[in-house]
C-alpha cells in the first residue's frame, strides 16, 4: 500500500511536465495556424494554467472533497504562497488601470463560488453557472482587450522568436499537445491516489489532503512562473497570471467538477476556507490598488497570513473534518 505513495512526486512531476508540454505545444500551433498571439494567451495559455486542477477535478468524482478543497487551496495558495514568495524575490510592479477588469473578475469568481455554496452542496446547476460564468469572462476579456496595443508575437506568448517557432512542424505540435494531456491525466490520477493513501494513513480526511497537499501540488506551474518571473523581473506576468489562474479554478476547475458530480460543502468550508480565500483574494486587490505593485513586506505579510492558515488547520483538525 506504501508504495502507492510514490504517486504523489510521480504525479507532480507528470503535472508540471504535461502542463508545459501541452500549452507550448498548443502556442506554437496556434502561431502556425495563424492564430494572434492575444487570442493564443486569451485561450491556450489561460486554460492550460488550470489544467492541473481541471483534471485532478475529472480524476477526483469519488471523492468529491478533494475536487473543492483543491480549488479552493489553490486559490489561497497561489496568492499566499506564489505571490508572496515572487514578492519576497523582488516587489512586483502591477498597474491597478491595466489590470483592473482581471482584479474584479478575481474577486467576483471567489464571491460567487461562495455565494453558490450557500446551500450546501455544488451540484450540475451550479456547476453550468460556473462553466458560463467563464464563457462570459473569456468574450468581455476579448472584447475589452481586442484592440489595445500587443507586444510581439515571440515576447507576447512565446520564450522562442516567432521563426524559431514557425519551424515547429504541425505534427510535432500535435504530439506534444496530446502527450501533454495524457500526462496530465495520468500524472492527476497517480497524485490524487497516493493523495487518498496519505490521508489514509495519517488519518486525516480528503478535504484535508485536498487544502493543503493536493492543492499546493496542481499550483506547482503557477508557483514556478511566478518565481522565475520574479528572478527574472519580468513582473507583467507574476499577477495576471495568478489572477487568471483563481479566475479559471473557480469557474472551469470546479465548475466542470460539478458537472460530473455532486460537491457536498461542509461547515468549515463555508465557515472558515471560502472566507479566508475571498479574504486573500481581497487583500491582493488592495495592494495592487494602494501601490501599483506588491513590495517584498507586502509578500511577507502574505506568506505569514498563508503560514499561519496551514498552522490552524493542524492545530485545530476539525476544520478539515468532513461534517456538513
């Protein structure tokens, strides 16, 4: 049984590699067909930052806690922890004006997931309002950013010169796209079984294993762009990325989770976990807001307010307990 454990570095690694393969596979075929580069970061590039949490959600239907204690973590993990670390590297300069849509759009995600767990349970009604929400989020993004100025194509998308990427054959495009997926799915299914393992041997529940290990795993990719963005200063991308990133775990992540299955919400998770998500998403819009920028003592805040969220849920276990 101990050995199923080993799906858990198995897995992220099999995340973080499909992830990469499948959205540079997806850019460059999207530059050979013709596509703009603001149309490739609008889709391609945005969905596939949640594609680690979308399909640990497809894997994850018999154990339903796991699907929303992962979107949720996520969420507080991205801004806590990604955030806060990227800050801690360098102090990320963010115009309040030119991300202000993707600001609002963040906070309202969170909101409204909270607001559809009122009742208690996400089920395939709540799920369609999600699934839409993003429909609509992605057309009021292309119509309000369709005809402001863009870099070039290879700056605006790509790491390669758009050359470089046009010598890219379709069907090495193709390959790496579907190789990709499959590691993706098969990195989510080995992740979440020896997630179930852990839980299980340390006697902890599903939603625990999902806030915190699950969680802080399918964020690898966002944590990772963020920290070498911030090593590199290339400061644009560390909070559109993230922003974008709760945006789509909220409406696509759990939303094509609850298409497939019902999503019991317990007490605590309304009561304590949904709030302290609102809460950190909150308190990232503030300090774009006050400064243009989150400076280094801001990123610590962060990462002590993230370290002290984990530090309550061991000294107080019921907050992960599964009662409704």
């Amino acid at each position: 049984m101990e050995w199923m454990l080993l799906g858990l570095p198995v897995g992220i690694v099999l995340l973080y590699l499909g992830s990469e393969w499948m959205v540079d596979g997806a850019k460059k075929m999207a530059l050979r067909l013709g596509v703009t580069p603001f149309m490739v970061g609008l889709t391609v590039v945005a969905f596939g930052s949640s594609a680690p949490e979308a399909v640990t959600s497809l894997v994850s239907t018999a154990n339903p806690q796991i699907i929303i204690g992962n979107v949720v973590g996520s969420n507080i993990a991205n801004i806590g922890l990604a955030i806060g670390l990227a800050a801690l590297i360098s102090p990320i300069a963010s115009r309040y004006g030119e991300i202000r849509f993707e600001i609002i759009s963040a906070v309202f995600s969170v909101a409204l997931l909270t607001l559809l767990a009122l009742n208690g349970t996400i089920g395939p009604v709540e799920g369609a309002a999600l699934v839409a929400s993003l429909l609509v989020f992605v057309y009021l993004v292309y119509r309000l950013k369709k005809d402001r100025p863009k870099r070039a194509p290879e700056a605006a998308c790509c790491s390669e010169p758009a050359e470089e990427v046009r010598k890219t054959s379709l069907m090495v495009c193709i390959v790496m796209v579907a190789v990709g997926i499959l590691a993706l799915y098969f990195g989510a299914k080995a992740f979440v079984e020896g997630a179930k393992v852990l839980a299980s041997m340390m006697g902890v529940s599903d939603l625990m294993i999902g806030l915190i290990v699950v969680a802080v795993g399918t964020s690898l990719p966002e944590l990772c762009i963020c920290i070498m963005a911030a090593y590199r200063k290339e400061n644009d991308i560390v909070v559109s990325n993230i922003l974008g990133s709760v945006v789509f775990n909220c409406f696509f992540a759990l939303g094509i989770g609850a298409l497939l299955v019902d999503i019991p919400v317990t007490h605590y998770m309304m009561a304590f976990h949904m709030p302290v998500m609102v809460a950190f998403t909150v308190l990232l819009a503030l300090m774009i807001r006050s400064g243009n920028s989150v400076r280094r003592w801001e990123g610590a805040v962060l990462l002590i307010l993230y370290s002290g969220y984990i530090a309550a849920m061991a000294v107080w276990p019921q907050l992960t307990s599964g009662v409704l």
